[in-house]
C-alpha cells in the first residue's frame, strides 16, 4: 500500500514492461518492514528534461533506476558522476540530494561481476568476450577491466562505437590486451551478450550460429536480457555444456548495489 508518508524510488526507461527491479525492490521492502515503493516510469526521450527538472523537486523520490535507453542521455544532465560513470559518460542510478542535486553512478558493471562470481567465474587473468558498447557493455566492459583479466574483446555491428570504447578502456588500463578482433569464441573464458538482441521472444541471436559452435564449454556465458530468462543464445550455450548466467541473475544481484546508491537499503542484500 502507497501512502502519503511513502518514500518512493522510480526506474526509468523505454520500453519498460521487461524490468525486473520493481518486483525485486518492492518485494525486499515488504520483506524487510519498509516504507518505500518502486515506481516504473516509462517515459518518452521528449520527456526527459521535465523529468530531470521535476526530480530536482521531488521531495519523497530517493532516487531513479536508468535503464535502456536512456542511461548515456541521463549522465549529461546530472550535477554530478562517480568516477566510472563520468568515464563511461553512463548512469544507471540516480540518487537525490536533499537539495536537490542530483548524482549518478553506473554499477552495471559490479552487479554483472557480482552474478558472475556466484557462478564461480573469477575475472583475473580471465579472457572475455563483451558483445555491445553502449551502456550497459561499457559498464560489464569497465568492471571487467579493473578486476584485471587478461583479455577483453569487444565486438559490435557499430563498430566506429566499439573502437572507441576500446580506446577509453585502454587509456583507463594501458596494461591490458583490449581490442576489437577475434576470430572464433574457444579462448574466451567468459562471452556476454550486452545488447538487446533476443529481448521479447525474438529469437535473435547476438552472434552467429556457427560462431557460437566454437564456444568453450568450460566458459561462462551471460545475458543482459531480462525476458526471455533463457534467450536463444544462453539454450545454444547450455547446450554446449556452457554455464549460463540469465540477465534476471545480474538484476538481482545489483540490487544492493542500487539501492545502497540510493540510500535506501544495505550493500550487501
């Protein structure tokens, strides 16, 4: 039940429909005796500079949760940016001030790491293969990078767009191998699809059919995508005797992350 003396937290986003954080957030609220609601807002880009204002004002909003495809766009109109959000020039938390300024910090990157590791994947040393450079790729990219693996390769259809993402990581972390080429997918100990690609049933695939045939089957193999939970990548991959980690197990498992952010629930949940 909402009422007067509810704190809210909003996610933000468009489409929205596929998001897992209310559910999840609304659901640990309860559980834990909590005051506060999630709200999903799907908003129109043409919206987006009323909606910033209107945070600015809104006294019982905690903070946003920024999914696609508005977590670059977001970052551009906030007052302030933790370190990796502002190198990534990507948000997808915002959290409000009681002055109402507003700062965002992008914990994509932690949440994917954190699934992963419940997985048993540790990234030192590791190669991967990120498939995406916009937000949350850069993000998964990003984390990737400083918790030291070996080998990053990141490959996308714009490829102007990865190469630059490439060029910032490797001014960030001149020590590692960072590139854009590879030829198949058996030296990746860990392959992601960080693009929409498979989203509501389409049966896409990220990459190739055939390249898929090459994947490990010791590797780790991950999506962003909330729904489907299992997309026609991941069953091509658990069929390979892959582990897969779904796009649902990194929503959960950046909760806390966000709702720390946010100042509305403990790091560790």
């Amino acid at each position: 039940m909402i009422r007067g003396s509810t704190e809210l937290v909003a996610i933000i986003g468009s489409p929205i429909a596929q998001v897992k954080s209310p559910a999840n957030f609304n659901t640990w609220f309860e559980q834990n005796g909590q005051e506060l609601a999630m709200v999903a807002i799907d908003m129109a880009e043409s919206g987006l500079a009323a909606f910033i204002d209107a945070l600015r004002g809104w006294r019982n909003l905690r903070g946003c949760v920024v999914t696609v495809p508005y977590k670059q766009v977001l970052a551009e109109r906030l007052d302030g940016l933790s370190p990796r959000a502002a190198a990534l020039r990507s948000v997808n938390v915002i959290r409000r001030e009681a002055d109402g300024r507003l700062l965002g910090d992008n914990v994509d990157g932690e949440g994917f790491l954190k699934a992963a590791r419940a997985h048993g994947f540790q990234p030192a040393e590791k190669r991967a293969l990120v498939v995406g450079s916009g937000g949350v790729g850069a993000a998964i990219a990003y984390a990737l990078c400083e918790s030291g693996v070996r080998q990053l390769v990141i490959a996308d259809l714009d490829k102007p767009r990865a190469e630059a993402l490439a060029k910032l990581l490797r001014a960030a972390f001149p020590q590692l191998n960072i590139g854009n080429q590879y030829a198949n997918l058996s030296v990746f100990d860990l392959v992601v699809n960080a693009t929409p690609v498979g989203m509501g049933g389409s049966g896409e695939l990220p990459l190739a059919g055939q390249l898929l045939e090459t994947l490990n089957p010791s590797a780790l193999v991950a999506d962003v995508v909330t729904n489907p939970v299992i997309t026609p990548f991941l069953e091509i991959a658990r069929e390979l005797g892959c582990r897969i980690q779904t796009g649902p197990e990194m929503a959960r498992a950046q909760m806390g992350n966000l709702g720390h952010f946010m100042g509305v629930m403990p790091l560790d949940v």
